[in-house]
C-alpha cells in the first residue's frame, strides 16, 4: 500500500516495563556494591579467562539487556580501578558519590550536547563558573569551562597565555615571535611539559625551578631564571604554580609568585589539580594565599570534591581573553536572536571541543546536596587522617617519615632499606592481596612508599589496619629474601 514503509529500526525498548525493572535491578546491585565496599577487595587483577572474553568479535546480532548486566557484574565490576575503597591510597582519585552516580544517569538519559546552542545545560555550566569564581576570588564576570581534567586545563590554560603574549598567534604562529619560556616548579605535574610540546613552546623551554625543602618552588631562583632569559632574548610569558603537588602535596608560594608575575608582566596560572579546592575546607584555605590573583586555576571537581569522572575545570579571569583564544567564525557555529541558536557565548568559544557532555550537572547536583560546607569538612577530614598514619608509621618504629606531610599525602619508607627496592616489593604484596592500595613514588633518588588519603570514606581505623598490613607485609617480604623460591623441578638456576 502507499505509504507503508514496513517496520522502522530504532533503539527504544520493545517492552519499556521490561527494561524497567532489569534498570532497577542493575542501579540497585550497584547501590549495594558501594554500600558493601568495605568488604570488597581494594583491588584485583582480572584473570585471563576474564580478559578472553574481551578479545571477542564485534556482536552483529541484538543480546539482552539483563544478560548484559550480568556480564558487568561478573566480567567488569569486580575488576575496576578500586578507588572506591577507602584503602585505595595510591594516587590522588576521588571516590565518588552515589548522589553524582544519579546525577550521572539523568545526564546520559538527556544526552545533551554542551558544545553550544541555546539549552539548560549551558546555564548550569556557567552557575558553576560562577560559584567557581566566588571561590577563589575571581571577579564574577570571569569565564569558566569543564574539561577532563586539569591536564586539558593546563593546555587551554598555556594557549590562553601564549594568545596573550603573541600578536596574531592563531593566524601566523609562532614564527614572527622571540622564542617563548614559561615556568614551574621541579615538583609540577608532568603534564605542564606535554602543555608545553603541544602549545609550541618546547619542553626545552619550560624551566622548571629547584624547589626548597617543603617542596615549593623557590621564587628567587625563578626570578633569576626570567632575568637570564630576557638578557639571551627570549620571552618570558607564563609561570605556573602549583597548589598540592602530585608526590607530597607541597603548595608553591602564590602570595609570592603572584607579585613576581605582576612585576615581570606574566601570565600566572595556578595547577591546583586537587590542592586548590583547600579553598572550601576553612582551616587550610590559607594555603592559597595569592590565588585569588591568578589570571587562571585549573582544578579536578572529580578529585577532592568527589563529583564522578570525568570533570576538570579551567577558570580564567579574562573571559575576553579566553574567548578570543578559541572562537571561530564559521558558519555552522552562527548565533541567532532568538531560538536554538540564541547566545552570545557557548563553551565551544572557550576550548577545543564541539561535542561536550553534561559534567556540570553531576557538579551541580553535588554541591546542591551536600553543600560546601560538608564538602570542606571531608577535605579537612582526609588531612587529619593522613596526620593519623604519619604518627601511627613513626610509632611502628620501622617505617621512616621521607616528605613534610603537608596536607593529605603521607611518603614513607622502610628504615634502612637501601636503594628502597623493599619499598616496591611492600606495595607489590598489598596490591597482589587486595588489603590496600598505596603507591611507589621516587624522592631523593630512592623509592618511597606513597599514600594519598582521598577518599571521603576513610577513617583513623583504616590506618589503623593499613600499618597492621603494612608490617604484615615487610615480614612475607623479608622472609622471601632470606628463603627465596627453589627452582623448578628439573631445572638449574643460571649464574648471573
């Protein structure tokens, strides 16, 4: 008959009410993964036979939702990352809530696309800068935009400088221009030098600066740095301090960096990866002093505020100066004066990205149920814990104290152990036995343990039975020293 087309493919349920309740059942198994996760172990390896099944062809045919959840919950759930236990201490990861779990959902279910257009999810996006700015003590007009992670941040953050320092950058490069320098400390995350490759600047000239004994850049070394490079006829452009370090969570001096940058007329940006949201926790927020006159911050909501992965933020004091780094004219990216293409600016014109997710409204449903308050209280919370091993590891009497526990990472290593290659193998036992999860970090040229204490779930008592693993664990490691395993039946060990 005309018009009759037969079936129409599509993606929707056949049976919704059926799709209903296997949904229930998939939210309420995770709901009790995460009520139990202390009797979970903090992490395992998947084992072969679990690692086949993931090495199958592309599925052609349609499967069952409910079966598919099955799979997840035996092939996947069991083998994550662990940062959901409160004994996962090796890097700086949040733990996530189950409130953003929710958030995350509603997300997915609108599927909206926050590159642009005229739609809810961009007001939710800029209340956020907004509450970003009031923050740090950032003007309110000030231009905010989620991104991964502070590594992205970073990026966008050196291109919004390079932009300022370089006339025309965009259109003629970086040719016309004296060779460009820019700064951090020695102890900054490895990802400032990518920021670097990749802006053009060249790893060879991000100057990375001694730092002193707690860890922090030292800023007459950095003056002396700038002064040589203006006098070889480079340019100085940008320097970049850090809030929290990634091995012992040691604060630059921004007071101080922040003046210096005034004087040389730099470009300060500030990585506070995890450290800058001290700025909600009362008793430590004086460890940003100077912030609030960065020209940029680039920081991890999915970090010490728990909101889900991923949701790094860049926040730029010059909006104009950040949208003159991105915008593009083109035409399928016009605004109009009224209906979906309305509004003058749109997250495309701060960064790199046209297709965007919603990570703003698992923020925005963060700090909406809990407050940031609470939020701070579990920041200061995870600092006392941390204060709590680092005595409970003097009082072992085995365990030496190897970084300033400054704010919620504790380095720490066997006493008399050499090239600290005891240190690795310790870790290697607690992360093979699923107790906990610290990780191996290298200071002063040796391998020191490290634990960051993240997590919003962990206690004093889960210290309390890390140092008992921790001792359980040097003993099997000795032990295995001093009685290696016999070779194998039939076969003689090699001279070394």
């Amino acid at each position: 008959m005309p018009g009759d087309f037969g079936p129409q493919p599509h993606l929707d349920p056949e049976d919704w009410q059926e799709f209903r309740r296997e949904s229930h059942r998939a939210l309420d198994q995770m709901i009790d993964h995460l009520q139990g996760i202390r009797e979970q172990p903090v992490w395992q390896p998947a084992p072969a036979a679990v690692l086949q099944k993931f090495e199958s062809a592309l599925p052609h045919e349609p499967g069952d939702l409910g079966a598919v959840v099955d799979q997840f919950n035996a092939l996947i759930k069991p083998y994550s990352t662990g940062n959901l236990h409160p004994l996962f201490m090796g890097w700086v990861h949040g733990a996530g809530t189950p409130v953003g779990m929710v958030a995350e959902m509603l997300a997915a279910g609108l599927n909206a696309n926050c590159g642009g257009r005229n739609h809810i999810g961009l007001a939710v996006e800029r209340q956020i800068a907004r509450w970003s700015a009031e923050l740090f003590g950032f003007p309110e007009r000030s231009s905010g935009l989620f991104v991964t992670g502070t590594s992205a941040a970073n990026l966008l953050a050196m291109l919004v400088a390079r932009n300022a320092a370089v006339d025309r950058v965009r259109e003629r490069g970086l040719a016309q221009a004296p060779q460009l320098t820019a700064y951090a400390s020695a102890e900054a995350h490895e990802c400032l030098v990518r920021a670097a490759e990749i802006a053009g600047i060249g790893s060879h000239h991000l100057r990375l600066i001694p730092v002193d004994a707690e860890g922090a850049m030292r800023t007459e070394r950095l003056a002396d740095a700038i002064a040589d490079d203006r006098r070889a006829g480079l340019q100085p452009f940008m320097v970049g301090g850090t809030a929290g370090t990634v091995n012992a969570g040691a604060f630059d001096d921004l007071d101080g960096l922040a003046r210096l940058c005034r004087a040389e007329h730099l470009w300060f940006h500030v990585d506070g990866a995890f450290g800058a949201l001290c700025a909600l926790a009362p008793s430590l927020r004086h460890r940003l002093c100077g912030i609030e006159r960065a020209d940029s911050i680039a920081f991890d909501f999915h970090k010490w505020a728990h909101v889900p992965y991923d949701a790094g933020f860049l926040l730029v004091r010059d909006a104009d100066a950040h949208r003159r780094t991105f915008s593009n004219p083109a035409a399928y990216l016009s605004r109009a004066p009224g209906g979906l293409a309305a509004g003058e600016v749109w997250p495309c014109d701060l960064g790199m990205d046209l297709s965007r997710g919603f990570r703003a409204l698992k923020t925005w449903f963060t700090f909406q149920v809990f407050g940031a308050d609470r939020i701070g209280a579990c920041i200061e919370h995870t600092c006392r814990v941390a204060r709590h091993l680092e005595a409970l590891l003097i009082q072992s009497g085995l365990f030496e104290i190897c970084a300033p526990v400054a704010l919620n990472i504790v380095c720490f290593g066997l006493k008399t152990c050499g090239d600290g290659a005891l240190n690795k193998q310790i870790v290697l036992d607690l992360h093979a036995r699923g107790i906990a999860a610290p990780s191996t970090t290298v200071l002063g040229g040796r391998p020191v343990i490290r634990a960051a204490i993240v997590n919003h779930r962990t206690t004093e008592g889960d210290m309390e039975v890390f140092c008992e693993a921790l001792c359980s664990a040097v003993r099997r490691v000795l032990a295995a020293q001093m009685n290696p395993p016999l070779p194998e039946r039939g076969r003689v060990p090699m001279a070394s």
